[in-house]
C-alpha cells in the first residue's frame, strides 16, 4: 500500500514536471517569434528574401524617361538632364532640387528604418557625384534652398530648417570628392511657423510651403535675422493642395509642383504672382500635366527643372504594397520656357 502510494505520488510529480517543460519550451517559443517579428519589421525587404533580388527587380526593364513623358508634351520643348543619376540607391526617395551657379543639389530620405537621409551635390556641368551629406534619419526631409552663402533644407519631423554653409560643402567637395559626410551635427536648426514641406529662396526671403492632401496649405516668407540669429515670419499665402515643390521667376511668376500618389498624374501650376496665388489658388495662368510624383523645382534662365520620386523602390516596384508607380522618371526633367506653351 505504501508502495503504490508513493509511485502515484512519483507520477502526480512527473506530470508537473512535464506541464512545467512544456510550459517553459512554449514560453522559448513565443519569445523566438516575438523576437523574429520585430527583427522582420526592422529589415530591409530584400534582406527576408533568400537570393537578396526580389522577382519584380530581376525582370525589371531599363527606365524610358522619354517614352514614359511622350504623350504628357506633344507640344513642349524639353529633355533630361542625363548625366545626373538621380538615384545612387534603391532606398532612397528624391525630395528637393535646387541649382547654384557650380552645382545641382537633390535632398532624399531614406526608405529603410534607421537610416539616414541625404543631400547630394552633383557638377553641374559634367552631372559628376561630387559630394554626399548625411542628414536626419528620422525626418521625411523635403525641399532645398540657396540663399546665396548657405543651403537650406526642410526637417518637417522638427518642424524646421536646417542650415550648412556653401563654403563649407565646396571645402568638402575639395578635401573629400566622391565622399561621404555625416553632416547631422554640423546644421544649425531653425524653428519655423508652417509644416516645412518645400522650400525656396527669392527676392531675399526664405519660402517655406506645407503640402496638404484635402484642403489649402499655406506657404510663409521668412527672412533671417543676422543679429538674433533666427528666422522671421513676415507673410502667410494660400497655395493649392498637394504642393510639392516650389520656385520663382525673375519676374516674380510662381511655379508649383502639385502631386500625390504614384497612380495620379502631377501638375506644375504658374501664376502671375504670389499675391494672385494666395488670392484664389484655382485661378492660375497655366498648367502643365506631368506623369505621377513630381517633387521639388527649380527655375534658371527661362528653364523649369523638375525632380520625381517615381523610381524608387516602393514606387517602382510597390515593395510597400501600395502599387507601383506608372510611367517612372529616374532623371531630372528640363523644361523650356517654364510651363508655359
């Protein structure tokens, strides 16, 4: 009798030793795939795929920039600029553009978690990469701007612009061409007003636009003061929706890049003034549509530049799941006489 009660005993103790294994290896197990989860989350999509190519990619055919804008200009003179490789990595998604009398530069954040944004200045003759600066990488940087002793880029995560010197990035280009410089800690950060979507410089201010999807943005002067060291609101206009980019003319006409969705066909509107504009955004003198995802702009000597973001990854090859983008344009397009006919 005491036999039997201590094998029963024996196998009570077994069973919980056993429910207890089980419940250790499940709790093992849950915490690999939380684990695994998280780790797929932060990964870059090709990294989860064995070969390190997605299919799409492997089969994907040469961007045509010109048959892809053909049937947009059946009666506009314009051309790529084809030196210039706007995109230096799949990752990357152009945001602004802005032209100085020595080089072109294009802001772009990068798809992938973590991972910083960029500036990159091009020759402006040859389209040599001369130059990359490493920005913020938690912030959808946007437009770019030179005020003719520094460049300007907008930080809308801190609702900012943020300042480097020209002289310093030509004393890069010179020290370190074709290089890399992690140029975070070396910006001064200005607050500003409106959400800084794009950014301009004309007739001595700073232009700063808020793209917004359903209703209006506005767009606010701002001027910096050498004395306090900060920038000045001292205007507010309305602007249409969807603005993208923004630039002037030599006369003070306003040129917007208007775009939202990789499907949706962007446009570039001119107005008169900006007076004009912020009177009522519907009335402006001419409009241009261009294929989907015009971003920033640039206005030289009768000559509207404009950058698109269509060929990056998420775009061109929908690796977000939201679609790929239809006629994709991988170069700076170069239009004659502004967007005027």
């Amino acid at each position: 009798m005491l036999l039997r009660s201590r094998l029963k005993k024996e196998l009570v103790n077994l069973r919980i030793s056993k429910n207890k294994i089980i419940i250790i290896l499940s709790l093992v197990l849950l915490l690999g795939l939380t684990i695994q989860a998280k780790y797929s989350e932060d990964m870059p999509e090709d990294e989860r795929l064995s070969s390190g190519y997605s299919v799409i990619r492997g089969n994907m055919v040469k961007i045509d920039n010109y048959q892809n804008i053909k049937k947009y200009m059946p009666n506009r003179k314009y051309y790529f600029l084809e030196n210039v490789e706007v995109l230096q990595e799949e990752d990357e998604c152009p945001q602004g553009l802005c032209l100085t009398d020595e080089y072109i530069f294009i802001s772009a954040y990068s798809d992938v978690h973590g991972k910083l944004g960029k500036i990159k200045v091009y020759n402006k003759t040859s389209g040599e990469l001369l130059l990359t600066l490493g920005m913020d990488a938690h912030s959808h940087l946007g437009g770019i701007a030179f005020d003719g002793k520094y460049i300007w880029v907008c930080n809308s995560s801190k609702m900012s612009l943020e300042r480097i010197s020209y002289s310093f990035i030509q004393h890069m280009i010179l020290e370190n061409k074709g290089g890399y410089v992690d140029a975070r800690n070396l910006v001064d950060i200005y607050l500003v007003r409106n959400i800084p979507s794009t950014v301009t410089y004309y007739h001595g201010q700073l232009w700063v636009a808020t793209h917004s999807i359903w209703t209006m943005g506005t767009m606010k002067g701002y001027l910096y003061n050498e004395s306090s060291d900060e920038l000045r609101a001292i205007g507010s206009f309305y602007v249409p929706q969807k603005v993208q980019g923004v630039a002037f003319s030599e006369m003070g006409e306003v040129y917007l890049s208007t775009s939202y969705g990789r499907r949706k066909n962007s446009y570039i509107k001119k107005y008169n003034s900006i007076n004009d504009m912020s009177k009522n955004v519907k009335d402006y003198q001419d409009m241009l549509e261009l294929p989907p995802c015009s971003e920033g702009i640039a206005y030289e000597n009768g000559k509207l530049y404009v950058l698109f973001e269509s060929a990056g990854k998420k775009y061109l090859e929908g690796t977000d799941g939201k679609g790929r983008s239809i006629n994709p344009l991988d170069k700076i397009l170069v239009i004659e006489n502004g967007a005027s006919n």
